[in-house]
C-alpha cells in the first residue's frame, strides 16, 4: 500500500481550522481498515525548529480508501507573549493495514502555526479632570487576525490581562471575565500630564502581546 497525506493550508494563525487528509491507495484494490494520525510540535523563530517526539492525535476509519480530520486547536507551544515566536507542527498517517492489505507510512507533512497579533485602545471618560475625580480608563482588545475576542479568566498563571501604567509606574493589573473590555477607575491621579498606558499580556500560545497603547491625561 502506499499512504500520503495532506494539509490543508501550510501556515496559519494559532486557533484557525486545518484539515488533514489522507489517502491509501493499492495497486491490489481499496484499502479498508484504519489509519492512525501522529503529531508532535516544538516552537521556534524559524527556519529552526528543535526536535519532538510523534505521539498519537487520532484514529480514523478509511472511507473508500480516504479519512479527514478537522482541528483548531494548534497554538504556539509554551507560554510565550512575543509576536516572533512560532511553532511547527508535524504530522504523519499510519496506515494500520489489515488481511488483505500490509501496512504503509505517510512522509511528514508540518504547520506553521503563528499567534493571533493584538491591539489595544485605550480612552478616558473624563479627560482633563479634576483633583479626586473620578476618571476611568477603558481598554478594549482586538486583533486584526481574529474577530469578536472573547476573553475569559481562567483563574491561572497566563490568565489574559492589561496592565495599566502612569508614566510608567504600574497602577493596575486587570483580568477579563468574558468579552475583549476591562476598565480601571481612579480617583487618585496627581496634578499635571499623566502618561497613561496598557498592554494587554496572554501567554496561551493564542494571542500575542500587544503594543503599548499611551494616552495623556490632564489633572
């Protein structure tokens, strides 16, 4: 038998659907039976990649000598936050092979899998304000690559967040519970120019970080 596979699309953002097909083919008729799908992945900045170890994904029954598998789930391995930084995943297809027909390998098919990139705005309600007025700044996520973010706290250690400063001394570390919006108030901001920023931080392997956002705002 021969087997060989395919990938729908060489070079995607982390999150995005990819299909693998495979096909066995024998010069002694149809191949029934099943196929198994091994994957492994190591992340990089590319063209260099370290090694990984194949481990099972999934099995498939042979439909007409062909089977297809659907994923979104490939991210960018690691808790990461740099735009740079990739992963390659690699796959291969096993034909299992049964009485009638002997078992085959596909050669190696990969991925290049890159994270979703992020920006943030930032606005104040109340811009200039007063001394002990209550100002709130709001930063909302989005992504040129991913639309309708929805960020949800998943109460660990790379859980989504902005952080917020004022001339560049930290004021506030806000998580997301749902939705692509946090907002900071405070009621404390000295007399003058104030250099508001927030940078939205997730290391899932999804999102990258995002440029600094700065606004000032007046007291």
């Amino acid at each position: 038998t021969s087997t060989s596979l395919s990938v729908s699309s060489s070079s995607i953002r982390a999150g995005r659907p990819v299909t693998l097909t495979v096909d066995v083919s024998s010069d002694g008729g149809t191949p029934t039976g099943q196929v198994r799908i091994e994957s492994c992945s190591s992340e990089g900045y590319g063209p260099t990649y370290a090694a990984c170890n194949y481990q099972a994904l999934t099995t498939l029954n042979l439909t007409n000598g062909q089977a297809t598998f659907d994923t979104s789930a490939l991210i960018v391995n690691g808790s990461h936050y740099d735009i740079n930084i990739e992963s390659l995943h690699r796959f291969r297809a096993t034909y299992l092979g049964d009485q009638a027909f002997s078992a085959s390998q596909s050669d190696e098919q990969a991925v290049i899998v890159q994270m979703n990139e992020t920006v943030v705005a930032l606005t104040s309600n109340n811009n200039p304000s007063s001394l002990l007025e209550d100002v709130t700044f709001t930063a909302t996520v989005t992504s040129p690559t991913w639309d309708n973010i929805d960020l949800t706290n998943n109460n660990g250690a790379n859980e989504p967040r902005i952080i917020f400063r004022n001339n560049g001394v930290l004021i506030g570390v806000l998580n997301f519970n749902g939705g692509n919006q946090v907002s900071l108030t405070l009621d404390n901001l000295p007399e003058g120019e104030n250099d508001i920023s927030a940078q939205f931080i997730y290391a899932e392997g999804l999102f990258a970080r995002s440029p600094v956002t700065t606004l000032t705002q007046t007291v």
